[in-house]
C-alpha cells in the first residue's frame, strides 16, 4: 500500500526532535570541549603504530579549538536545516550526531597531546572482536528463530576449555578446536531444551549461563588456581602480518596484523552473509525464522534446521570465548567475559540480525570499550569508574534507539509446534 | 496457532476437584524432585572432581542446620544450669541460614513480581546494591536521629534506591521496547562500575580498604541473640513483605492489572489497562523489593558495603522465583532453601573443600528442570495431566 | 475412470478429542471432490493427515490404487498431492519466486541459489494456467488473491496431480471466486484432481463432480451433485433443520450514535492503512462493513477501540468528540468491542472465566472497592453470566483456555453485553464458530440492536454481512467504496466494489 498522503503528524514531531537533537549536539560541544580548549593548543592525531610495518606517514595535527568549533557548527548547522527542510534517512543524522560529538571529544581530550588514532582503531576491531563473534552466534541462531541469551555462559565455558587444553597439550590449535567443539555442545543442550521440551528460550538461556559461570568458577578455584602454569598458562595466538597488504598506511596495522581468531572473525562475517542470503540453507534458515509453518508444509525440517543453526552459532560463541583465552590474555579469570555475551545481542539487533551489520555495531561497541582505555591513559579528568561504565551504557542507548524500528525474524523466540 | 477444526469436546470424565487436587501434588512435585534431582547431579559433579558427595553434603548438612546432638546437649545444660551459651551456639547454623535466606526472599520476590508482569528482572543484583548503598548512605550519614525514625528513613532508602534502578529498564521496555534482559545486566555493571567509584572516593570510609563507614546503631536492625548470631528483625520484615506482594498481586485490581499484562498484554490493552505504566510500576516494584534485599543485608547483618557485596544474588533470585513458581509463598519457600544451602556451602567449602560455586551448578540444573518438567516428568514417569507452558517471556518483545 | 485416492478408515485422536472417525473418501481421476462440513467438523485435520502434517492413529491411504506411507509433506509432495492452505503458507518477505522454490532450491555450482531458473518456471507455468504473477514481487506487496496464485503455482511447480484446496474462496471477492473457479476449470482440464474443503453450500453445488459431508469428525454421507439441493446438504452439514436467514424485524434507525470522519490510521508496520474513512451508525441500526480481508477494517476497527492511534481524523459519540482516544476512555464511554481475534485481544486465556467476565470493569464498583477486589461480587456476577449466555462450562472457576471456540465467544459477549452500551462493534463476530453458535451471536446481536444500540459489524464474510446488517459499507484499500441500502444490495454489486469499483460505475452497470 503506498502512501500518498503528505507528511504526517508523527514524522513531522519526529523530524523536530531530530533537528533539535543536532542543535542541542551542536551547542553540547561547543559548552563542553569549546570553552575549555585554548586557541594556541594543537592536537596531534598519531597515525603510525610502533612495531607494525605499515610504511610511516605524517600525524595529523590540528588546532583543538577551531576543530572543537568546526564540528559544533557542522552539527547546529545540520540540525537547523533539518528543521527547516527535513532530511530523509534519520540514520545518517544520528550518525552526524555521534560522529561531530566523538571528533570533537577526542580533540578535546588530546588537546595539547598527542592521540595514537590508528592504535586506537587497532584496538577497536580487536575489541570488537568478541562481541562480533557472540553477535554472529545471534544472528544465526535467531535467524532460525531461536533466542539464545546464554551465549555469555558458552562463551566462559569454551575460554576455559580452550586455555586448559590448549596449556595441556601445548598446542593452541587443539584448545582452539575444543572450544569450538564445547561451545557447539553447550549450544546443543540449549537446543535440545527449547526445541524437545519447549522450555522459554530466555530461561534456558539465563540457566546456561549461570551453570556456565558456576562450572567455570568451580574449576577455577579448585583446580586452576593451585596449578596456574600447568593448567592455565597457554600463551597466545601470534599476530600474522600478511605481506605486501600490512604495509598499508593505517590500514595495514589495522586490518592486516592480527591473530587468528580475528581473522577468523573478518571471514565468518563474510561467508555467513553469503550462506545466508545466496544458498539453500540461507533461503530456509530465513523461512523458518519467518514463518516455520510454511517451511514445514514445504518440506523443511523446522526442528532440523534450527538444531544445526543453533549448534553452528554455539560453535560461534565458542570461538569467541576461545578469543577471551587463547586469543588474547592466555589464561582464565572467573568472569572473564563481564557481559560482552549480552552487549553482542545488542549489536545483533543494533545490526538488525545481518551479518555485516552486526558486525559493523560491534565495532561501534569496540570502539567505545577501547575509548575508554586510551582515555584512561590521556589522563582526561574524568573518573575512570565512569569511562568503563561506556560500553554499557552506548548499549543502552543503542538497543533503546533501534530496537522499535529493528524487526527481528517474525517466529523470533516461538517454539514451533506441528 | 488456532484449530478452527476440531470437534467440541466429549464432557469431562474427571472432575474438577480431581484435577485441582492432582495439580497441586504436581506444583509440589515437580520442584521438590527438581531440586533432588540437582543435588544428584551436584553429587556427580563433586565426585568427578576427585571428593566424596557424602562428604560434601554432610558438611551442607550440619552446616546449614547444625548438628543435632549439639542441640539436644545445649538443651540439656539451659534446663541443667540455666546456661545458654551451648544452646546458642548450637543453634548458630540454623539461625544464620535463616539470616542467609532474609535478602533471598526479598530478591527473589524482586523476580517474581517481574514474571507476573511478563518482564525478566536480571537485574535484581544491581539494584540490591545500589539499595544496599542508598540505605548504607541514610544509615552512617544522618546523625542524631532516634532509632524509630532512622531505622524506617534507611529503609526506604535502600528501596528507593532500587526503585530508581528497575525503574529505568522498565521506562526504556515500556517507552521504546528496548528488551529488559539485556537493559537490567547492563544496568547491573553500570552499577558495579558505579559501586566502584563510589567506595573508592565518595562514600569510603577513612582507612585503607574501599568500604562505606558502619551505619549507626539508631539504623541498625535489631538482632533477637547475643553475638555471634546475627539473626534479626530483617528476616519477619521479609515474611511481611511476602504477604504484602501475595496480597498486592491476588487482591487488587493494581494485581489484576499486573497479572493480566503479564498473561496477555493485548488483552489488557483492549480492556483498557495501560501497559506503560504498569511495566514501570513493576520494574519500580521490583527494583525496591531488590533494594530492600540489600538493605537487609547492610542493616542487619553487614552494617557496612564493600566491593562485590552483591555477587550472586541476582542469579540467586532468578533461580528463587522459578521454584517458586513466582508464587510468594513459594518464593519463601525456595528462598528458605537456597539459604540453607548457601549457609552449609560455606562449612562445606571449609570441611570438605569443595568450592562454593557448586551451588550456582546446582541452582542452573534447578532452573532448567522447573522451566522443563518434561524432563522430570521423562526421568520419573510422571504423567502429565495436562499441556502445562511455563511462558515467561516473550522475544524481543516490540 | 479410475480412483487417484482412497482414504480408508482413517481415524485421528486428540487429547479429549476424536477429531477423524473412520472417515472413507474416494477421489476419482480428473474430478473434483467437494468436502463439506461446518468448522470443527474435521475437514481440516483430515487434510493435514493427507498431507502428512499430522499421523493418523488409523486408516489406510491409496494413491492410484497403492497404499502409501505419508509421514511428512515430502512424502505427500512426492505422492503428486499439493495443498492450498486456508491460512496461506507464504513468508511474506520473501519473493514469490523464493517462496516458491524453498524446500526443493536448485543451484548453481552446487552452492548458490538459481533464482532465475525458478522465475523462468513461474512464468511458464502463469502463461500455461492463466495464474498471472511477478516473481520477484515480495509476497507483503501482493493482494490476497494473488497470494492464493502464488500458493497455487508452488503446488503445481512441485508436479502436484492431486489439489487440495482448503476454504479456498474465504478471502475472495465474488468476483475473484469466479475468477478461481475457472482456474480449476483449467486445472481439471489438464488432468488433475482436486479436492475442494467448503463450508458453503453455494460453491459446493456450483462445482463439484462428488460431495462427502462430514459432520463431528464423521462422515454423514456422499451425495450426487444433481440431487443435491441447498437445503438438502444444510440438513447433512448439520444435524438438523437451520434457518440459513437471521431473522429480523426492519429497523428503526434513529440519530446517529457514532460519527466518523475523516479517519486515517497507520498499522503497527507504519503503512497507512486506514485512508480518509467517513460513515456513522445510528441508533438502532446495523452497519455492516464489508470487503476483503486486509483493507483496513482491522485497523479501522482497532482506530476506533483505541487499539491504534488516530493519525487524523475525529470520533465523535453521542455528539461529543472523543479527544483522548485511548481503550479505557472510549470503553468508558459506552463502547463495546467484540474483537476479531478473540483469543489475542479477548480474553486471557490463562485466567479463569470469571476474571474474564469482568475484565473491562474489575476497578469499578461493585467489582473493586478501592484497590480491593470483591471476590464474591466477582464470583456471583459469573454465575449470573454464564447462565444467562449459557456458557457452557464446568464451572466458572476454569480458565479460558479450555472453552471451545463458541463459548469463549460466548463469554466475551456476555462480559460486553453486561454493561450498559451505546454503540457495538463486532469485528469478525462469527468466524471459525460452528453454526449454532453463529445462530446464537446473531441473535444477541439483532437483540442489541433493536434495543436500540447502534451497531458495527466487520466481517469478510458476505453473506453475514447481507443477514444482519441495514446498511452496507464497503471498504476497499483503506477507502470506503460506498454505503448501501441491504434491503437492496446485490452480491454482485458488492462484490464490484470489493473489488475498487466506484459506486457510480457499479449503478451505471
């Protein structure tokens, strides 16, 4: 049905409060990071990482309080011509909103100083990488229509079993492969709940995860605590340089110097977008989360489908907590994952369950985990209690901005019955 | 799915007073069986790591309810001599179980008022602390009250505190749809970050370690023995607020409302009820029922707050209103439980050297089995009477 | 001749349910079979079995002879039987062309999908059956009787040589059930065999070869098309003698109770669905609203409960405005709403009966005295109801959930009924009910009106609309098409502006 209507009441209040939320971003700047930065001071933006070998270049310097001033006026700007004309993707206006915010905390903070910027995005694909991992296990799992909001317990479970093993045999591919292997299994269980015996999707899940976190933290203190270097101390996975592409100014440093989970992350996003939307599998992953009755009367096993989906986004998960682990600190801490199982879900739906998007929102999450570390190290007047709350707390806003006009797959969470 | 094809049906052959009475030897069944079959598989677990289960719950046995023999001695020297330091001491366990089980009750109330309304409070841990601090504040910082005005004014610190907690989840799921398992854990680590902060500047007590000074004594709540045994009013404040929430939610038409948003909120919106303000009432309710948990912590057993004072009790609470059946009295029940088993845990970790952490493996089992008596019923050949569907939640509920 | 299926003895239990009793069916070549039978009489289930949705407990089936096994929908799609479900089976953001091929995809290199291959069978298969459709429109853009196409070509993409067809003209317009009925015309003359699922006598004598009624989950008996009369097979559907025509005395409208104008309304997705409605009721009338599923009238509908919010527009009841249009202020307002989905917005299946009976008033008095409710008053207050709308029931103190689909209506028009009303409006009010119940809500129906309450009646099905309502409205693509008189409103007439005809074409016709 077309709209042949002109613009209505709700888009015109909605079009006002976007407008007004520039200005007031415009203004925000301008009162918080313009008045404070001094005319003289000089922000240097460091683009070269030591230790890469990416080909040098020159930083970027440029002076705090024009750019500060710059970035208020481009957001006041945009938001008053939104006011007076509107603009149609309301995407890019709350992109313009974060973007001119975040330039313009960034100057502020390193006015003076100097910012490694491309150590900082190294950071963020890095960080990012968990949280992409649980968001893909998401994906796939509820693509199919099955909600699984342990994959933080699979997650503690597979980086523990991947550190154990991996310190045992003193081989980091046998933990990697384990733990692929459990958090595959665990998925299973969780699949074997909701599908057999129809138990509420998110129960499970809540259940998974606290036998996940108590399993682990059992074995942790009565084992791996008295035998730390026989049990937990398995090294990591060594940073790859791929030739010829890592010499790449910025990106080479950025893309192309990193482990192997990360690289395994980069290709996963990339074949899942593939499978899912290009490939038999995809097409009846897809009906089933829609509409499972009509993949049923087609001939599709509903149950089948959403086994394999769900094991497959476990074997995900368990990846990911492998990275905790073996990829990134070599041993287990109990907690370890300190809910990047649940900041993933918000990505999945900030991503609205595709595989790009999701993972392009764990980098938004990645970048703001790694923020705040560089923060910390920049000394900005700010507590640091403070900054490490940021991750969460762009999650909620995130998951609040979208989650009305994100819709998930139409079964989403229904058990199916014949 | 509708079935707009099948026959009326033949009269019933049982009769609804067979029924009713079957359903509730099931309701009892089924969660006593679960529990039986998680300390089984606990026993598993602890045998698999090299100890002995009988052992182990020997330890959780005497550790939760002391040893009998101790008992019926310190019966005998209080009528011999009329000395009860004996009879005391051998009540400690039990009575310290019970001081366990006080912030249990109010958490997992916190749940279970959440359940009714169709909304999965995972956040009770953040705001038992954020309540924990706010009565802890009320409690060392004001001076000079009287004990009758002090002891109340922290109190409902501590409930407000946790009020304004679930509030916010609540706010956002009602306002935006933005899904309240996700809202409630984040807003637990901003609280943990929060809680961080606050002990190590703001509300630390002078001294080393990232404590809040002790509340005074006009805030305390008081204890009904002489030390060691901490057992105090905290506990029948708690059976208060059981009957208070069994009252609320089966009682008044604010229950109805509740209830019936929780069982079909399309209903409820035809019929007029409105589901915003019911969804943040309820995560309001919640947040200070969490509060008060915490409050009855600091109050009566703690009288200060220090870091990670809340581990645990937000999963703790999940597990509580689940065997409960999201029932108070149920809630009771299970929280009586859990503190008998979290009071003998620590005399088992101490005797038998089995980690603490056994009991969050076997509250998870306890969780699966209640939200699936099908696999109770599959493991004991229970038959089913009827389809029983534990809906809790609903996806992601836009 | 020869007989392309045999169903033999086939029984199907559920819990507290026979739904099949040793049901024999004979399907012969190139013929087409109708089965008719009231809601609830099995037809349903029996075809799910066939289709290998559902096990049978007992019972036999023979495909040209050859007892078969069908356990699933592939063994029945590899017997040649296809099925077009009464609530289609399309994914609506998928194309037609995906959902066409899901479950047999074939690919290229083995891996991706081959969507034109599937798109160039489509259009072969449009052109050599008349079914016209775009394969690479999604499904959500497309009209419900294009959808039905769709439905059709998956069964005839996967070689089907024996159709189901469940309830097939229930989202039709008369014009587009003509327009079906020469697609099976088509499909018979290409040698396959079609089973035809109805519950109206009409269609059945318009184009079945043989009839089999089915009545509480048996079979009642076959009969000759040629013998057959309306009558005849009413009394068979049945069990008895049924008056097929509300009986009503004329109306005697008088002011209008409910005015609208002007009304737009946006659907939870957003799209404007509900476009510049005008009409009122007055008191003592009944103004049906007719037109296919999915026009609007659902919104329409929901707009005026306060279930959706109004983009534009105003309500006014009694000549007062309703400016806050929330469900609590119009309800209060003495607005009472037999919603369409009563098992979503109706009740609440997990509470008991009498929680249901006073689910619009449990904060008023006598239910509530302050926060406290009055259990007693809410006890005896059910009693009374379910007595006099003869709710049957064991008691009042069982849920929802376990009433059949007539007394759970039952209850809902008691709970409405119960207070005092101005306006009605039943959205659906009868379907999926077995005719004595339809009977029954016609009847409270009627009786509301003629106490003088102004009354709205949505319904998708035509001859509902005819028997009950006064005047006539039509809405088509979120308009209204027209208002009629029913005294003299054709079918044909309707159905042309059910179709987006003007009235002033349809006169001028």
């Amino acid at each position: 049905m077309t709209n042949t209507h002109t613009k209505t009441a709700s888009e015109k209040r909605r079009q006002t409060s976007l407008g007004i939320t520039l200005l007031a971003t415009g203004l925000l700047i301008y009162l918080l990071f313009g008045i404070s930065t001094e005319s003289e001071q000089l922000t240097t933006f460091g683009l070269n990482l030591a230790g890469t070998q990416a080909m040098p270049i020159g930083d970027l310097i440029v002076p705090a309080q024009a750019t500060v001033y710059l970035m208020s006026a481009i957001a006041a700007f945009v938001g008053a011509y939104q006011l007076a004309r509107g603009v149609r993707s309301s995407g890019a206006l709350l992109g313009i909103v974060a973007f001119t915010f975040v330039v313009a905390f960034l100057t502020w903070a390193a006015a003076g100083k100097s910012f490694n910027l491309t150590g900082m995005l190294t950071s963020s694909l890095v960080r990012a990488t968990p949280i992409a991992l649980a968001a893909l296990c998401g994906v796939i799992s509820e693509r199919s229509a099955v909600i699984n909001i342990g994959i933080e317990g699979i997650m503690l479970i597979a980086a523990q079993v991947a550190v154990v093993t991996a310190t045992l045999s003193q081989n980091l591919y046998v933990g990697l492969i384990l733990a692929i292997l459990i958090g595959g299994a665990v998925a299973a269980f969780h699949a074997y709940l909701v599908i057999r015996f129809k138990v509420d999707q998110i129960v499970s899940g809540v259940a998974i995860n606290i036998i996940g976190a108590g399993v682990t933290s059992f074995i942790s203190s009565r084992f791996l605590q008295k035998a730390t270097n026989t049990l937990n101390n398995s090294g990591t996975f060594p940073i790859i340089s791929i030739p010829g592409l890592s010499k790449i100014p910025i990106l080479g440093p950025v893309l192309f110097e990193n482990n192997l989970v990360v690289y395994l992350t980069l290709l996963l996003v990339v074949v899942m977008h593939i499978m899912l939307f290009h490939t038999p599998w995809g097409l009846r992953t897809r009906a089933v989360g829609e509409h499972p009755k009509a993949a049923d009367t087609l001939g599709v096993n509903v149950y089948l489908v959403r086994y394999v989906n769900v094991i497959i986004g476990g074997m995900i998960a368990g990846l990911g907590g492998a990275y905790f682990t073996i990829g990134s600190v070599g041993r287990f801490d109990e907690i370890m994952t300190a809910g990047k199982g649940f900041i993933g879900l918000a990505a999945m739906i900030f991503g609205k369950w595709n595989p790009i998007g999701a993972f392009s929102s764990s980098l938004i999450f990645g970048f703001a985990d790694s923020l705040q570390v560089k923060l910390q190290i920049l000394r900005v007047p700010i507590p640091s209690e403070f900054l490490l709350m940021a991750p969460y707390i762009v999650t909620m806003i995130i998951l609040t901005g979208v989650v009305g006009r994100a819709i998930p797959p139409a079964a989403d969470g229904q058990p199916y019955e014949k | 799915m509708k079935k707009t094809d099948t026959p009326s049906q033949p009269p019933e052959t049982r009769t609804a007073r067979e029924n009713q009475r079957d359903s509730i030897w099931q309701a009892l069944l089924v969660p006593v069986l679960a529990v039986v079959t998680g300390l089984l598989l606990g026993g598993v677990v602890i045998l698999a790591s090299g100890a002995n289960p009988l052992e182990a719950y020997g330890a959780l046995f005497t550790g939760s309810f002391g040893k009998p023999a101790n008992l019926i001695a310190g019966l005998g020297i209080l009528f011999s001599t009329g000395e009860n330091a004996a009879l005391i001491k051998a009540i400690y366990p039990f009575t310290e179980s019970l001081v366990i089980a006080t912030p249990y009750i109010f958490a997992g109330l916190s749940v279970a008022i959440g359940f009714r309304c169709g909304l999965f409070n995972i956040g009770a841990e953040g705001q038992f602390f954020i309540g924990a601090l706010c009565s802890a504040f009320v409690g060392y910082s004001l001076k000079g009250l009287p004990m009758i005005v002090h002891l109340p004014l922290a109190i409902m610190g501590g409930a407000l505190g946790g009020a304004l907690w679930g509030m916010i989840p609540g706010y956002l799921k009602a306002r935006f749809g933005a899904h309240e398992v996700v809202n409630t854990i984040m807003m637990n680590w901003i609280a943990f970050r929060l809680s961080d902060w606050l002990l190590s500047g703001p509300m630390k007590a002078s001294g080393f370690r990232p404590v809040t000074p002790n509340v005074l004594a006009t805030a305390e709540l008081p204890r009904f023995f002489s030390a060691p045994l901490r057992f105090n009013l905290g506990f029948f404040i708690a059976l208060l607020a059981a009957y208070l929430v069994y009252w609320f939610l089966f009682k008044t038409t604010l229950g109805f409302e509740i209830r019936a948003v929780g069982a079909n909120p399309d209903a409820a919106k035809y019929a007029g009820m409105n589901i915003i303000r019911n969804f943040v009432l309820v995560m309001a309710l919640a947040g200070a029922l969490a509060g008060l948990a915490g409050t009855a912590q600091v109050l009566g057993v703690d009288h200060w707050v220090g870091q990670g004072f809340s581990a645990g009790y937000g999963f703790d609470a999940i597990a509580i209103a689940l065997l409960g059946k999201s029932h108070p009295a149920g809630v009771v029940m299970a929280a009586l439980l859990f503190g008998f088993l979290r009071g003998g845990a620590t005399n088992m970790q101490s005797m038998a050297g089995i980690p603490i952490d056994i009991i969050s493996i076997i509250q998870g089992l306890v969780i699966v089995f209640i939200a699936a008596p099908g696999i109770i019923r599959w493991i004991y050949r229970i038959r089913a009477i009827k389809t029983e569907t534990t809906v809790l939640t609903r996806g992601w509920g836009s | 001749m020869t007989n392309v299926l045999e169903l033999k003895g086939i029984t199907k239990r559920f819990p507290g349910v026979l739904a099949n009793d040793k049901i024999d069916i004979t399907l012969r070549e190139g013929k087409i079979l109708a089965l008719l039978g009231e809601n609830g009489a099995g037809k349903t289930t029996l075809m799910n079995i066939l289709y290998g949705l559902y096990k049978p407990d007992e019972g036999s089936i023979s495909v040209r002879g050859q007892e078969v096994d069908i356990h699933s929908p592939n063994d029945a799609i590899l017997q040649g039987i296809g099925m077009v479900h009464q609530h289609f089976m399309l994914v609506p953001v998928m194309t037609v062309t995906e959902n066409v091929m899901l479950g047999i995809e074939p690919t290229k290199n083995g891996i991706f999908l081959d969507k034109e291959k599937v798109a160039n069978r489509i259009r072969e298969i449009s052109d050599q059956y008349g079914l016209e459709v775009d394969p690479n429109a999604y499904i959500k853009d497309l009209p419900v009787g294009i959808q039905q196409r769709v439905e059709i070509i998956k069964v005839l993409y996967r070689q089907a040589n024996i159709l189901i067809l469940d309830e097939p003209t229930a989202v039709l317009t008369p014009q587009e059930v003509e327009g079906l009925f020469k697609i099976i015309d088509t499909l018979i003359k290409s040698g396959k065999s079609i089973i035809f699922i109805t519950h109206k006598l009409k269609e059945v004598l318009a184009v079945a070869d043989d009839i089999t009624v089915l009545r509480l989950g048996k079979v009642v008996g076959s009969i000759d098309p040629k013998e057959a009369t309306s009558k005849k097979l009413a009394v068979m559907m049945v069990g008895r003698d049924v008056n097929l025509v509300v009986d009503k005395k004329p109306a005697s409208p008088a002011e209008p109770v409910l005015v609208v104008e002007n009304l737009y309304v946006r659907d939870e997705r957003q799209n404007l669905t509900v476009q510049g409605v005008s009409f009122d009721v007055r008191k003592g009338e009944v103004l049906g609203i007719a037109g296919v599923q999915g026009n609007g009238q659902t919104e329409l509908v929901y707009a005026l409960t306060g279930l959706l919010p109004l983009e534009e527009g105003t309500i006014r009841l009694l000549n007062e405005p309703i400016l806050r249009t929330t469900p609590r202020n119009i309800l209060e307002r003495g607005v009472a709403h037999i919603p369409e989905d009563r098992q979503r917005h109706g009740l609440i299946l997990s509470f008991p009966i009498h929680d249901n009976l006073m689910l619009c008033t449990y904060y008023k008095k006598p239910f509530a005295n302050g926060v406290s409710l009055q259990e007693k008053i809410i006890y005896s207050n059910a009693e009374d109801l379910v007595e006099q709308f003869d709710v049957r029931t064991p008691n009042i103190y069982v849920n929802a959930g376990t009433l059949s689909g007539g007394n759970q209506q039952k209850v809902i028009v008691a709970r409405e009924f119960s207070r005092p009303i101005e306006v009605l409006i039943a959205s659906q009010p009868t379907r999926g009910l077995d005719v004595g119940s339809i009977e029954y809500i016609h009847k409270q129906i009627i009786k509301k009106r003629d106490e003088g309450t102004g009354v709205l009646v949505v319904s998708s099905e035509l001859d509902e609309i005819l028997s009950l309502s006064d005047r006539i409205a039509v809405m088509y693509k979120g308009q209204i098409m027209g208002i009629l008189e029913a005294k003299t409103a054709t079918k044909e007439q309707l159905g042309l502006l059910m179709a987006g005809v003007h009235l002033a074409e349809t006169t001028q016709s």
